[in-house]
C-alpha cells in the first residue's frame, strides 16, 4: 500500500521540486523512463504473485504452473505494450527472459501427471473454457473495431482515427501547433551550443522520438528540406506541402515573428 501511494504522488512530488521524496523514492522509479514511472509497482507485485501458487495449489503441480504462467503472461504483456526500462538492452534482454521463463514452464508441464479422471478435471475444464471465452471476446472486439474502421473510411494512423482505435483520446492539434510556435521562437533565442547541451540532455528513447519527429515533420514539407530535416530510415507516406504554399507560411512567419524566424527554417 505505502509503495501505491509513493508510484501515485511522485509525479506531483517531482513537479513540486521535492527533491528529497524523489530521492528516498528512487528504488522504485529511477531505474524506469519518465511516463512509466509506476512500472516498478509491476515487479514488486509479480514476485509474490509468482510464490502464491505454490501455497494456493499445494496438491496440484497443474495448478501451479497454470498460475505461474498467467502471472508471467500479464506481466510480459504488460512490459511489451510500455517498454519500460530506460536502456533498449535492459528491455530486450526483460523481454527475452520472460519468454524463455514461460517456455520453461511449458516444457514441465509436459512432465506433469494428467488431470483426466482426477478431482481437477472440472477445474481445469472451466479454467480452460474461461481462457476460450476471452480469447473470443478479444476476436469480437476485433471484428467490431475492424467493420468501425472500414465505416469511418478515415485514413489509417491519422489524427482522425476513433478514440476506440488510437486507445485514448489524440492530444489537441490546436494546442501542439501553438506550443510548437512558442518553442520555435524559445529555440531561436538560444545559442547552438545551447541547443546541442538540451539535446544531449534528453534519455535514450526521447532523442529517438525526437529524430522521428523531425523526420515526419520534414517528409510533410516535402522537397529539399525533407532530406535536410531526414534523421531516421522512416518514411511516413504523405502528400508534401507545395514550394509555393511553403513560400507562402514561411513569409507569413517571418511577417510575424521578424527576425526570430526559426533556424531550421533557413536549410
């Protein structure tokens, strides 16, 4: 419960400047990156998890490597769909170990006595049909999501996709395209030394969405620029924006801004 309750306030805590807290938190959260802060409450809580089953089911080793596997399946999925840990390696290599784990299990159960005309068979069954029951439930989903999109006809991956399809709802365009403008004239305020130190400041995977963020945003220009703003191999398929439209927004920028026009700008 104590250990909730730090995963909860510690972005308040860290937004605060509490210094201290974080610091005497920091076995928790400091080894995960920044927006799966809380990932440390998923390895305390699977440790026990894992040690249940064998007090839970001491008269079925079926029952215990069931129970083992199901705990060891959340967990990878939870740690495939967030990526936790702050170096790629770590993650891989988590990754790999809890695969290799489930398969370890998997080969014992082979060695496991059969259930059939035991006490446990009516158990397992209804465990068995309850897995199925999911597993249709997931394909109907599916389907469901699948006929939406097909009636929406947006275009796939974009901003106007269903809340449903993008698992929350988008940030607001709007909102991005001011912030972008009020740190496009922050940036051209700063030298680029300045800008190098903020850059090499950033963790591993940020420096990544970073470079695919200039990369998209210069594919959407089009043209020259495009392969001057190409940090990384991928090529998100767009319509460019026309040199005469470009020509267009950039001299109304600079109508607005003077001389703080961005420096990409000028590449």
């Amino acid at each position: 419960t104590l250990l909730v309750v730090v995963v909860i306030v510690a972005p308040t805590k860290a937004a605060h400047g509490k210094v201290e807290f974080l610091q005497a938190a920091k076995f928790v959260i400091f080894r995960f990156r920044v927006d799966v802060w809380w990932y440390g409450l998923v390895l305390v809580v699977r440790g026990p998890m894992l040690s249940i089953p064998a007090v839970a089911f001491t008269d079925s080793t079926a029952g215990q490597l069931l129970a083992m596997t199901v705990v060891l399946m959340v967990g990878f999925a939870v740690q495939l769909s967030v990526w936790p840990w702050k170096t790629p390696l770590v993650n891989l290599l988590d990754a790999t170990i809890n695969m290799f784990l489930i398969l370890v299990l998997f080969v014992a159960a082979l060695f496991v006595p059969q259930v059939v005309g035991t006490s446990s068979e009516n158990t397992f069954t209804v465990v068995g049909m309850v897995f199925l029951c999911m597993l249709m439930s997931c394909v109907s989903v599916m389907l469901f999501v699948v006929a939406a999109a097909l009636i929406s006809r947006g275009p796939m991956g974009s901003s106007q996709e269903m809340s449903i399809l993008t698992l929350g709802k988008l940030p607001d365009t709007t909102d991005l395209a001011s912030k972008f403008q009020t740190l496009a004239k922050i940036a051209t305020q700063m030298t680029d030394a300045g800008i190098l130190e903020l850059i090499e400041a950033l963790a591993v995977y940020d420096l990544r969405d970073l470079a695919s963020v200039v990369t998209c945003l210069g594919n959407k220009l089009g043209g020259d620029m495009a392969k001057s703003l190409r940090s990384t191999r991928r090529a998100t398929p767009s319509v460019g924006i026309s040199s005469r439209e470009l020509s267009a927004s950039l001299g109304h920028d600079r109508g607005q801004l003077g001389d703080s026009t961005p420096a990409f700008v000028e590449l």
